[in-house]
C-alpha cells in the first residue's frame, strides 16, 4: 500500500490557461454537485436527469458515479470506514480536478460519513461545492432494492451495509436537501429541476 503522506521535492507547475480561461470556452463555471444518500435513494437517478438537462441547455458535465468507479479508479477499496474515506478523498480530488477543467462534475456516491464529505468540501475554496441530501426513507430504498442489495444485507450475506449494519450521517447544512413531497417521492424530472435552478441562479451556468 502506496504512503498518501506527501513527497518531498515537489513542487507547483503553473500553466498559462487557467480555469478562468476555460471557463470563458465553456460559458459555464467550474464546480460540483455532490449527492449523498442511501444505497437505493435515486442519487445515480438525479445525476443522470442533471447531467441530460444540463447537456441540452448546452452545459458541459460529467458524472463520477460511486458504483462505476469502484470499477476501476477505486477497484482496490472496499466498504470499511477507512476504504470508503479514501474512495470519497479519491473522488473529491479527482472533482476537484473537473471543476478546475471548468465542468460541472456530478458525484454520486453514498458518502455516508460527515467528516469525509466537509474534508471534499474544504478542498473548495468558494461556493463551488454544491451538496445535495437525497433525504430518503430506509423503507423506501429498501423496498426499491434494485439490486437485492438490501435483501441481502438483512439475511447477513452482506455485512456492514449502509443503513443497515454502518451508519449514514446525514448533511447537516446541505445546500439542497431533496426529500418526500406528501410522502410521495417526486419524480426525476421535477429534482432535476431544482438543481439546475440553484445553478442557475447562482451564477453557474453562465461564466
Ligand atoms: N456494504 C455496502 N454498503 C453500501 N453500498 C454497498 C455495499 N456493498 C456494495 N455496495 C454497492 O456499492 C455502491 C456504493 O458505492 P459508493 O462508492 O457510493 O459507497 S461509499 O460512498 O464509499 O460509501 C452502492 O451503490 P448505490 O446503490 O448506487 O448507492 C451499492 O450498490
Ligand atoms: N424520483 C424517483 N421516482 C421513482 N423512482 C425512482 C426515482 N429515483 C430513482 N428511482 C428508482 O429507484 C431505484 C434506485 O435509484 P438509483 O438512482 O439507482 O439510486 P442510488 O443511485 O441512490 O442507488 C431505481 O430503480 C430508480 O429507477
């Protein structure tokens, strides 16, 4: 296992075209939408509504999506708190990057510990982080279960499931929080919609 402690003998290399020369390409401002949630409360759902809307408004995203990841970037981690810390530090940084290209990177992943995310949060300097609580009752992702995930987690097959066996901590001062409307989960298009209006009225969507 690689030190992630920093090497000495480094040093910065800046390059003429900068973020805000990007930026002015594009038309768009660099930043991310990072969604948290439970395993099965629509976050992968969200993302892809965002990234198509934003696309047909001509706006310039990409999804890093947790279970898609863990395919390659992240293939060496698994589900313990240390793992899932270094995944979410990956994907911060590797956001980070995107933002810097003048994207708006969608993230998707469970993210479920608190500290974690504020460590992702703190790696951007201004408003450009972006954080969106998929505030979904157990029941209902449990009761979606589209991979069985759930049903395997409560017969003991899979330990250390979130919201199961591991904790979820939620957002405390999300900047979106997306929940039940009537206790009814309202559809992609209608989430969609509120997330690309905060960009837009926060100035994202043009540079
Ligand atoms: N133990 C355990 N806990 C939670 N989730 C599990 C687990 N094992 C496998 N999976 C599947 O992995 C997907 C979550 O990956 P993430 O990278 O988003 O997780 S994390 O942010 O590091 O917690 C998650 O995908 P989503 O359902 O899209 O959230 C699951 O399909
Ligand atoms: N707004 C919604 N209304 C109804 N069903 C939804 C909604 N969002 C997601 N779903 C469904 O719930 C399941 C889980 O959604 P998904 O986006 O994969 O969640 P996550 O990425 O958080 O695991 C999928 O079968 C999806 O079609």
């Amino acid at each position: 296992m690689p030190s992630l402690r920093m090497s000495a003998n480094i040093f910065w290399q800046d390059c003429p075209i900068g973020k805000l020369d990007r930026q002015k390409l594009l038309n768009q401002k660099g930043c991310v939408v990072w969604i948290t949630g439970l395993s099965g409360s629509g976050k992968s759902t969200l993302a892809c509504t965002v990234g198509r809307d934003l696309h047909s408004r001509g706006k310039l995203s990409y999804i890093l999506d947790g279970d898609n990841l863990r395919h390659g970037l992240n293939k060496d981690l698994g589900f313990k708190a240390e793992d899932r810390a270094e995944n979410i530090r990956r994907v911060g940084e590797v956001a980070k990057l995107f933002a810097d290209a003048g994207l708006i990177c969608i993230t998707s992943l469970i993210s479920p510990y608190r500290r974690d995310r504020e460590a992702c949060r703190a790696l951007f300097s201004d408003a450009s982080f972006i954080e969106i609580f998929m505030n979904m009752p157990l029941e209902l992702c449990e009761a979606r279960d589209p991979k069985g995930l759930y049903k395997l987690a409560r017969a003991g097959v899979i330990k250390g499931f979130t919201g199961i066996d591991d904790p979820y901590e939620p957002p405390l001062d999300s900047e979106i929080e997306i929940g039940l409307k009537d206790g009814i989960c309202p559809p992609p298009s209608e989430m969609a919609g509120v997330v690309v209006s905060y960009l837009e009225e926060n100035g994202f969507l043009h540079e």
